[in-house]
C-alpha cells in the first residue's frame, strides 16, 4: 500500500502522507501521536458498530426461523415476521408466501 499525496493535518504541508494523514515529520512529533490515537479510537468504534450489527442480524435470522417454524402465530408475531421477511410488506403477502411454501 503506497503513500498518498496530500496536506498534512497537523503542518498543513503538501507531502507523502501516512495513514493518519500525516507527513513525516509529523508523524514523529507528540501531536502526531494524539492524531494517531484519535484515529485508532475511531476505528475502534467502527469495528464495535460492526460486530453490533452481526450480532443483531444473526439474532434476527433465528428469530425468523423460529417463528416460521410455528404453526398458530398471533397478531404480533405475523407483524414481526413481515418485519424480518424481505419483499414482504403485508400480513396477506406473508400467507399467501407461507401456502405457496407448502404446497412445494
């Protein structure tokens, strides 16, 4: 991966930059170490927002599993299922998807 070509955040010199966005000699430099560490922050958070929307899209497919596999379901319930089934935007969509289902 090469270097980009651009300002440095801190000097607002036209240099080779590194992934903080800072040049060399800035790089070097105890301000640039607070850069850096605001950046590894955030990239934390990131990968925590990822993991968080993994984490709910899995527990949304058991939890659509699991109620296709009821047989009687309530109001909510059919509510909920529309909500988890794409292209599904109505309970009566959702019966007539379940029906064609099991005829094949």
């Amino acid at each position: 991966m090469g270097k980009t070509y651009g300002k440095c955040k801190l000097c607002k010199s036209n240099n080779f930059l590194y992934y903080a966005g800072l040049c060399k000699k800035c790089n070097r430099k105890g301000k640039g170490s607070i850069v850096k560490e605001e950046l590894a922050e955030k990239q934390q958070e990131a990968i925590k927002i990822q993991k968080e929307k993994r984490r709910q899209k899995i527990e949304e497919k058991i939890e659509k599993k699991a109620l296709e596999e009821k047989d009687d379901l309530n109001a909510e319930q059919k509510k909920r299922l529309v909500e988890l089934t794409p292209g599904i935007r109505t309970i009566a969509e959702l019966e007539k998807h379940s029906e064609e289902k099991n005829e094949e």
